[in-house]
C-alpha cells in the first residue's frame, strides 16, 4: 500500500491553488521576478518520514526564515545569557524591517531585520571575517538540511544593491557599540544568510529538526540541544509571524517563521515539520497561501499546538501480528495526524498482500477526523491490493465507515482475528 500522506497534501494544495491575492516582494529586484504561481508542501516527522506535493523541488532564498536557525546557532555557541545581553526575547509586535530598539539599545525581537542583523554578528567570534562567518552558517545549514546548499549570490547582490534600511539598521546597532563589524559587513553578513537556497523539502526537514530536539531526523545527526531547540521554538512561537505574531498564534497555533521569497515553515514541538512555498505575500510580508495552508492544516488535522486533543506520546500501533493469513493491526493511544501518518507508514512498509486484515481500535481513546479519513484511505487502498479489510471498534469510534469508493468497512469480533499462540 502507498501511503496517503501525499494524496492529501495535494489536496489541500488544490485547495489553495486559486487564492492569487497578494504580491511578491518588489524591494528586491530578483524577488520580483519570482513566478508567482509556483506552489510547494513539505512534511516531515520526527520520525524522519519525508512527504512533499507540488513545486517541491523548486528552489528559492531562505530568508527571513534563516532567523530561527541562524539563533539557535548563536545560543548553542554562547548560550542565552550571552545572546541576551545583545537582543530580546519578546515580540515587537513591529514589521519585519522596522527601525526599532529597545530603550537599552537593544533589538527586542531577535526575529525581525534589526535582531537578526544582531543575531549574526555573534556567529563564529567578534573577530570572525564576513567570509568565515556566512561559511559557518551556510555549513550548519547545510547540516540541517542533509544537503550543500549554497548562497544564490545574484539575488544576494540584488538586494544589497537596495538595502539602505537594513544599511540604516546597522549604523544604528554600530553608532550604539551593540555590532562591532562596520554597517556594510553587517548587512553583507546578514544578506549571505539570508540568500541560501533552499526547497520545502530542505526546510521541512530543518524544522522537523527543532521539533525532533536537535537531531535531524534523516541522517540521524544530532545537531543542536534539545534545549536550545525549546528555546528557539518559543521564540519562534511569540515573535516568528511579526506584527501578526499574535492572531497567528491564536488562529493557527504553529510555531512558525515566514520569508519573503514566499517560503513559510511550522513546527510541531516533538511531532512534525512543515515548510510552503508560494511567493505572493500578504501586507505583512506573509506568503497568502502558505497561510491558508497552514490555517488548514491546523484546522483539519488538528495540529493546533493548544489544542487539548494534540497528545502523541506513544507509539501508536501497539503491536501487528500476523499469520499466512491473518493479520490484525492493534493501536494505542490518541490518533492525532501525527499517529496517523506512524500507522499509515507501518502499513506500508509491512506490504500485506492477500491477508484478512483487521486495524483493532479497542485501546483507542480519541480518533480525530483526518485520522478517521487516512486511515479509511489506506485500509481502501489494502483492500484494493488484494486483503479483506475490517475494523475492530465496540466503541464505535469510527463513526462514519463509509469508504470513498461508496462501501461501507466491515466491523469484526476481535476473537475471529486471534493469531495462534498469541496473547491479547
Ligand atoms: N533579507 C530580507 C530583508 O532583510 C529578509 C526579510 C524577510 O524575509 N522578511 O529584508
């Protein structure tokens, strides 16, 4: 069986695909290029699981969402007390690029343009070369994303041909003692970082990182502290969506940063990372698309981080057991999408062919619609390859049965699906 996860990724893609409100950014030349058309999702899990729909392979520049990254970095090379001394920790409630410091001197926000220009000085020592200092992020990016990425220096180019507000950000971060490196350098710097090239699978596997406690959850490398990733998650939560910081986190309730190339990642602290691509953006600099992705996700599979019903700390297939036959498939737990997305891809791996099958919902506390959906899918899609497919639920927590293709799955007595030998 193939797994669903990327049939409904691409369902709420086309769900989104006619939303054209909204503009590229123009204040960088090669930004307004972009064809404003392409579309990309990514999902990754912590478990390392990597699912994508549309223009996933597309590459565009990171920007603004090297920010959660790039901190995280300056945190585990000098720890919070040293990066605090030099920026916030609240959100400014400000746009991206605002001119504002604290009464201190100090950036608030270490997500907006003055923070972040902060934020990259620290990398690599105060005596460290622009050249080394872009070097050593774009390796620890590349760390996290499993691959070289490199920094698209026409579009870096481009905007440091116009980048007299970050260039005024500078001087002033300069003319307080909070930067060392002159204003040029600074905006050089913060400029390289910001042009990596990236694509939603490279940053959901990055985010999925933050959320997988600092090891990235492909190659397996451990990367960053788990509790540097707890901070850097916080922050993203309260100041990542700038001056929409707060109705994004009410409405959608995904950690999340956005860039203005139109990419937009969400974590989901020890679940799932996720990553779009759309370029035309909203006044706030936020990709329109991207948004209503992650409003759907959040939505309709529940992904809200205060969501009540949002626990997934088990596995959730407590056990498969099989014979030549037979096969019944026991789950435990919550079924959130996360659950969900587990079960779906142990059924696939598990290749059953010709089986009476039964998925066993009787440890089951809580099913959530998307999992009612994708597991109807996948046990569709079993059938369709030749299994008997059944539920076993007294409880009646499926409580619609009825399949796409217009049957109805059967209920089964769990004792007509004892393997012999078995303990249940
Ligand atoms: N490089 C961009 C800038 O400084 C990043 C802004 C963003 O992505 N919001 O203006």
């Amino acid at each position: 069986m193939k797994t669903p996860i990327p049939f409904y990724l691409q369902k709420i893609l086309n769900g989104v695909h006619d939303h054209d409100s909204g503009e590229v950014a123009d204040y960088i030349p090669e930004l307004a290029s972009a064809n404003p058309d392409q579309l990309g999702v990514a999902l990754c899990s912590v478990t390392g699981h990597l699912y994508s729909a549309g223009d996933a392979e597309n590459r565009f520049t990171i920007q603004s969402i090297s920010k959660p990254f790039v901190y995280a970095l300056a945190l585990s090379e000098l720890g919070l007390d040293a990066v605090r001394d030099v920026v916030g920790l609240e959100p400014s409630g400000q746009a991206f690029n605002e001119l504002s410091l604290a009464k201190d001197h100090r950036p608030v926000n270490p997500m907006i343009n003055a923070g972040a220009i902060v934020v990259n000085q620290l990398i690599n020592g105060v005596d460290s070369s622009v050249e080394d200092r872009v070097e050593k992020i774009r390796s620890f990016i590349s760390q996290l994303a499993g691959r070289e990425v490199d920094v698209d220096k026409r579009l870096c180019d481009s905007e440091l041909e116009h980048a007299e507000r970050n260039l005024s950000l500078a001087h002033m971060l300069r003319s307080y003692g909070i930067i060392q490196d002159d204003a040029h350098d600074a905006v050089l710097s913060y400029t390289s970082q910001c042009a990596l090239s990236v694509d939603v699978r490279d940053l959901a596997v990055m985010t999925a990182t933050l959320a997988n406690g600092g090891r990235q959850p492909v190659t397996g490398e451990k990367i960053l502290d788990a509790d540097v990733c707890r901070m850097t998650l916080a922050v993203m939560s309260s100041c990542g969506m700038y001056d929409g910081a707060g109705r994004w986190m009410t409405e959608v309730g995904i950690p999340a940063k956005s860039g203005v190339a139109g990419g937009l990642i969400g974590t989901l602290p020890g679940q799932i990372g996720v990553a779009t691509f759309s370029p035309r953006l909203d006044e706030q600099g936020n990709s329109v698309r991207g948004t209503a992705i992650f409003r759907e996700l959040s939505s309709d599979m529940g992904l809200h981080l205060m969501s009540t019903e949002n626990r997934f700390g088990v596995h959730p297939v407590r056990s498969v057991d099989e014979d030549d036959e037979t096969a019944i498939i026991r789950l435990q737990g919550h079924i959130n999408f996360t659950a969900t997305e587990a079960i779906l891809h142990e059924l696939e791996e598990r290749q059953f062919s010709g089986k009476r099958l039964a998925l066993d919902f009787s440890q089951v506390s809580g099913l959530h619609k998307v999992g009612r959906r994708m597991l109807k899918e996948g046990l569709r899609r079993l059938r369709e390859e030749g299994n008997e497919v059944a539920l076993v639920d007294d409880d009646g927590l499926v409580t619609d049965r009825a399949m796409s293709d217009g049957t109805v799955l059967p209920l089964a007595d769990k004792e007509d699906y004892v393997i012999a030998g078995e303990e249940v």
